[in-house]
C-alpha cells in the first residue's frame, strides 16, 4: 500500500460495536475482566488502550516497521532508549542535537554514570576513534536542529554494525514522509509526534518505531514499567492529523523551497541552511536518503546584533514567534534564546547557533502571503 493510503487507513477498522469509522476515544482507565487474567486484550490502560493501539499500528505502517510504542512526549520515548542503557555505557551524538535532548543526557543521565560523547557525524573516522568497549549507543538526528545538517544514515549503520551499537535516529525533522530510517540499517526512529505527525500544534507525544524484536520487548517493558504512555484524547488527535500527514508535507516542502531561495537571494541575510540548496555540504546525502527537502530553514542575519535580530523575530504577522515546529501554521523561532537556551553559549556557537541566527518551520499558508510578511519584517 501507499504512503497516502497508510497514513489514512492503517491500523484502523470501523468500531466492532458500533461500526463507527473513526476510531473511538476509549476513554477509560480500566476493563472488565469476564475472570482473573481473562480480558480481551486490555487491562489496564497505563499499559494499552485501543486507540493508542490504533495509532501505533498506523505509525508503524509510515514507518515500514513491525513495532511501535508511543510516549507521552518526545522526551518520554528519548528517555526509554536511554533507560536500555546502565552505568559505565557510552553513548556518541551528534554536535548540534535538539536542546532538550542535550539537557537530558548532561543534566539527568550523566548522573547515572552514563557518558555522553557529543562530536561531528559528518566523518566516520572521527566516530570510529571516538568508539570503546564501552560504547553501545549511537545517536543521531538528521536533518540536524537549527543548521539543517545532514548526517549520512548509511555510513552511520555500517559504524553501528562494525562495532555492535544500537543505531537510534531522531526522525522528527524529517517525518516518515520524507525519510524512512530503518531502510538505512537504523535499529530504533524516535519521533516528537508533537511536530509533523500530530501537524496542529494541539498535541505532545513522542514515538518509537523498531523492527528488532527483542530491542522492542525491552523498550515495551520499560514504556509501562516507567509509564510515560499517552492517554487515548491524544492519540486520537494523531490519528486524525496523520490522515492529512502527505497532503501537509507536499505543501511543507514547495513552500519550503520558495522561502528558503527567497531568503538566499535577500541583501539582509548572510546565510542560508536548507538541504535543498545545490551548494548545501551534504546536499547529494539529502538526496540519497530523503525523499525531499521539508520546510524547515535557518538563516543568519548580516551584522544583527541581538537586539535588531529580537526585533525582526517580533514584527511578524502571519508567522508566529513560537517553539516548536512541524504544524500548519508558520513559526518563527530564535534558537539561542528559546529552543537552544540550555547549551552552553561556547558549544551553541560552535554549532552555528550565533545569535543572530532565526529558524523557521514554514507551514502551509499561501506562499505569497508567507513571502509579504518575510519581506516587511526584514524590510
Ligand atoms: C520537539 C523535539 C523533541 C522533543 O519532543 P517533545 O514532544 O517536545 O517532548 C525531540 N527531538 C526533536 C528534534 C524535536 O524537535
């Protein structure tokens, strides 16, 4: 079956009581059970609730794997691959990860003697020097957050194969429309379903999408043991967002290629990052690995302090100043101060996070009326 028909169909069947198409919310926290033990399937709903069944079946089929769970949040699905982990393990990532990512290993796991090697993925004899006994999780995240680095998935699975690490890829970027990581030889997708999955910007939830079966009978364990599962009004926004999800991501994309050379071709702006882009430095592993370019693009502004950099961020109209990403409005974010706060301005600045960087999710208004508000706020 299709991308399109999956993300409509999958996982789904018309309500066995009533015939209802869409999914129920079965909104309840318990079931019946006929005699001890005896239940048709559910018990308790920490553990498994039918619509939540519903969405990570569907996911499972964008995804193309035999599994997957969903969390509570992005950060909740994160947490459990790292909970594989125990004291002593090393875990190598990439330079510029998500903020929020980067808090958790330095601020909550490093405490639990787990180490965190943050290092460019872009060449694989840096990776393989930075490997010991000790290593046993690669992470990555491609298209990188805010400087739209790709990481080459493949090389990164031969690394991951060579030396037996568990090759995790946050896929959240990219969206199962436009990347598919398993393909490559990742072992584990993660995605913050609060961005393009769910698309509205009206739910937090995160993802995992796994063939292996072991790797998932671990990662089922620790999704109920720790607990952070998603409650059933949740899942079914996701399911109902994912109906639309290729229809958002044609749009995310075309829009995406016209603000991103827009913006290249403006006398204020110094410095594009968009995959898209011929010259982009990883541009032939963007087309090797992605199906297309996404709407997600930063820019540096020529000689802006922070100050006038604060001032374009706050004089838009129809883009929103806001975190996040991934929905169908527009969203125009300061990385340094919002989405990136938590890493050390040193190491932010090494990544290309200056401050007078903006990133932006385009979303899937009218092109014309995006390009108008770009060119009075940077006017
Ligand atoms: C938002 C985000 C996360 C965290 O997901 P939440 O749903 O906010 O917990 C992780 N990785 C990336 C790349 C993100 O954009």
């Amino acid at each position: 079956m299709h991308f399109d028909t999956k993300a409509i169909h999958a996982g789904q069947h018309p309500d066995p009581t009533t015939g209802a198409v869409m999914t129920p919310i079965y909104q309840t926290s318990t079931y019946w059970q006929e005699s001890p033990g005896k239940h048709k399937g559910y018990a308790y709903a920490r553990g498994k609730n039918p619509t939540r069944t519903a969405l990570e079946n569907c996911l499972a089929a964008l995804e193309d794997s035999k599994h997957a769970l969903c969390f509570s949040s992005g950060m909740g699905a994160i947490d459990a691959i790292v909970k594989l982990l125990k004291p002593g393990d090393e875990v190598i990532a990439g330079n510029d990860l998500y903020g929020g990512t980067y808090r958790m290993f330095t601020k909550v796991f490093a405490q639990y003697q787990i180490v965190f090697h943050f290092i460019d993925l872009s060449d694989e004899q840096t990776i393989a020097k930075c490997i010991n006994s000790n290593t046993k999780l690669l992470w990555v995240e491609t298209p990188t957050n805010p400087t739209m680095q790709i990481v080459d998935l493949e090389m990164c699975s031969r690394i991951a194969q060579k030396h037996g690490l568990i090759f995790a890829v946050d896929n959240t970027f990219a969206s199962p429309y436009l990347q598919n990581p398993l393909k490559w030889g990742a072992h584990i997708v993660m995605h913050s379903v609060t961005k393009y999955l769910g698309g509205h910007s009206d739910v937090i939830m995160g993802a995992l999408c796994l063939n292996d079966d072991d790797l998932y009978q671990k990662l089922a364990f620790i999704h109920n043991s720790c607990g952070a599962t998603p409650g059933p009004m949740d899942s079914f926004l996701v399911l109902r967002g994912l109906k639309t999800l290729h229809l958002r991501m044609e749009r995310h994309c075309t829009n995406g290629r016209k603000v991103a050379e827009f913006l290249k071709s403006h006398p204020r702006i110094e410095k594009v990052y968009w995959p898209g882009f011929e010259s982009h430095p990883n541009h032939h592993i963007a087309q090797k690995q992605m199906r297309d370019f996404g709407g997600m693009i930063s820019f540096v502004l020529k000689n802006a302090s922070l100050e006038q950099t604060f001032k374009i961020a706050s004089s838009f109209n129809v883009w929103t100043l806001a975190e996040s990403l991934g929905g169908v409005e527009s969203l125009v974010n300061h990385p340094a101060t919002m989405t990136h706060a938590s890493i050390p301005k040193a190491e932010r600045e090494q990544a290309g996070v200056v401050d007078n960087l903006l990133r932006l999710s385009t979303g899937v208004e009218h092109i014309d009326d995006l390009i108008e508000d770009l060119k009075q706020a940077l006017a």
